[in-house]
C-alpha cells in the first residue's frame, strides 16, 4: 500500500482517486484554494463532486491543500498534479512547501511562453519551476492520452500513457495505478507527450467548427470534421518536434487519442461548435462560457509570435500549417475562425 498525494479536486485529480483508491492506496484529494465547493461538497459525501458526475470511493481523505504540512509530503510516495493550467504557479509553490521526495506525476495541460524560438512544454517548465523553488523530486512523469474524468471515475475502459526521462519512474507509477479498466502505456518521450496534451487543446477548436458550421437537420455531417481532423492531425505531427518531442508521438495515444476525445466534448470542443455557428470567439468567451477556462485559447496565445517568427524565419510550413495559422488568428482578434476543411 502507498501513499498518494492528489493537487487539484477538478474533475481529472478526483477521477484519479479512483484507480488509486481500488488499489487499496491511502489517497489524499487535496483542494486548491479555487476548489473551496468542491471540498465542502465531498466532506459531506464522496457522490456529491459538483461538476464530475460520478461517486469517489469513500476511503479517499478530502483535505484543504493549505493544511498539509512538510510530514504529509514527506509520507508521500506519489504526488500527483491535477490543476487547470492557471494553477501551475500555485502547485509550484505548494510542492515546494511540501519538499516530496516522491515521483511528481502531471495531469496539467498546457504550454508555458519562454525566450527563445519555441515555448515549453510543461515536461521541461515544471521541472525548472520545482528547481527555481529548491525542489528536486525524485522524477518526473507527465501523464497524457485520452481520458475523459467521468469515464475514468465510472471504471470505464480508459488507457493513458506515462511519459518520463527516467527509465524507472513511469514503470514505478504504472504499478501504483493501473488496473482492469486503468491500462497505462509508457513512452520515453514526455516533452512530445505534454505537446500533444496541450496541442489537442488547441486543435480542437478548429475541428471541432466544423461541427458547428456544417450540419443536416441540426446534426453535423461528418466529411468536413474528418477532414479537419486529419489536418489537426499532420499539422501535430510538426509541430511536435518542433516543441522538442518526438514525431511519432503525435499519431499515438498522446496525440490522434486524445485529440479524438476531446473533440467529443468539453470546453474547447465546446468553444469550436460555437464558432463555427457564427459566433465569434469574444462573444462566446464572453456568452455561453463566460468565466470557464478554455486551455486551447491559452495554448493558442502562447502559441501564435512564436509561430508567426517560425514562419517568417522558414523555420516551419506556413502552407502546411493553416488550421493553426487561422487559429492562432482567431484567438488575436477574438474573431471568428477562417477556415473550412474543403478550402
């Protein structure tokens, strides 16, 4: 039995107490500052997540994040970070004050704006976040590939990967957490893994226009997203080594998996029906999902002077990367998406 330590009372940490918990491991939920309804909300029943859907077991201890102490990192054989991007800085600090010994595993999505050519991946940022603070845990595994958190906390068949530089750390990991429904897949390519994590994010949002663009009798037809789909697809296979992962990445469960997943639905795909219904990408930000968080539009953001001097340099295909030139576009002005899959 192991200690494992969850940052993050969102939908995907709470949903990874759940194999943690079926293991028979002693799992802590430990609640951001952010998280204050969800904690109130399982203290008083572990069926009662207001936004995951589905019970968590009940031997799972639901804490406030400010009450642990340098002992419950210290007892940790685990930590795992499930916060929303906006959150890095916060879990940042909190492993920091905890000093884990433990491996850091990494459920956060997302790209992190540095000097130079090319932003980072959070395989190679959160590392250097831990090390600015004096922290060096013992190795670090990003977790990424599809998973919905509902699917996971309902015991549905689910396979992820883990990805790290250490041999040892994601084998380690995978012992702790698999299970009958939970299959872990492991890569040694963790910079190309969190690319994929946060560039699926990002391409959702075009494919998932054309869900709202093109539709018979209110139902989408399904040419125009395939289409757009595999554009996502090739135009993920070159940005990853570009980011500094690995090309093939991008055709496995990291990358065409959980690009497949998440155009199913949540909020980026969400944003991406909007869209291509007409809104514009202010007007939804600011409408129907007012106040959520859209990881694609960060991602995008971040993406968008590095691509344009990418392409200004030569250093990437302009013509071989229009669905992220329109979007990176698109999220700059707050307009509307100029792209279609039959162009």
């Amino acid at each position: 039995m192991a200690n494992i330590l969850i940052l993050g009372a969102g939908v995907m940490g709470s949903a990874l107490t759940v194999p943690a918990a079926d293991n028979g491991h002693q799992v802590t939920l430990a609640a951001t500052p952010l998280d204050g309804e969800i904690l109130a909300a399982l203290e008083a029943d572990p069926a009662g997540h207001p936004r995951l859907g589905a019970p968590l077991p009940a031997s799972v201890r639901f804490v406030d994040a400010q009450s642990l102490t340098a002992a419950d990192g210290a007892r940790a054989d685990l930590v795992v970070v499930g916060v929303a991007s906006p959150g890095i800085e916060w879990a940042a600090d909190t492993v920091a004050r905890l000093q884990p010994r433990a491996t850091v595993g990494l459920v956060t999505k997302g790209l992190v704006d540095a000097p130079g050519a090319v932003p980072l991946t959070y395989a190679a940022a959160f590392p250097q976040m831990l090390a600015e603070r004096g922290v060096r845990p013992s190795a670090f595994v990003g977790i990424g590939g599809p998973c919905i958190a509902r699917e996971l906390a309902e015991r549905r068949p689910t396979a992820v990967v883990y990805a790290s530089n250490d041999d040892g750390a994601p084998a380690a990991m995978k012992t702790l957490l698999q299970t009958a429904y939970y299959r872990v897949s492991l890569s040694g390519d963790p910079v190309g893994v969190e690319a994929c994590a946060a560039l699926k994010n990002f391409f959702t949002i075009g494919v998932s226009a054309m869900l709202g663009r093109h539709t018979r009798g209110g139902e989408p037809v399904k040419n125009p997203v395939a289409a757009a789909f595999q554009q996502a697809v090739d135009e993920m296979a070159l940005l990853v080594p570009w980011l500094g992962g690995q090309r093939d990445t991008a055709f496995g469960l990291a990358g065409v998996g959980d690009l497949h997943v998440t155009v199913g639905g949540g909020r980026n795909s969400r944003l991406g029906r909007h869209i291509g219904e007409g809104m514009t990408l202010a007007a939804a930000l600011a409408g129907p999902m007012a106040g959520e968080t859209v990881e694609g539009v960060d991602v995008g953001r971040i993406l968008r002077p590095h691509l344009k001097e990418a392409f200004a340099n030569g250093d990437l295909p302009r013509d071989a990367l229009v669905l992220a030139d329109a979007l990176i576009d698109a999220i700059a002005v707050g307009a509307g998406l100029d792209y279609d899959a039959a162009a």
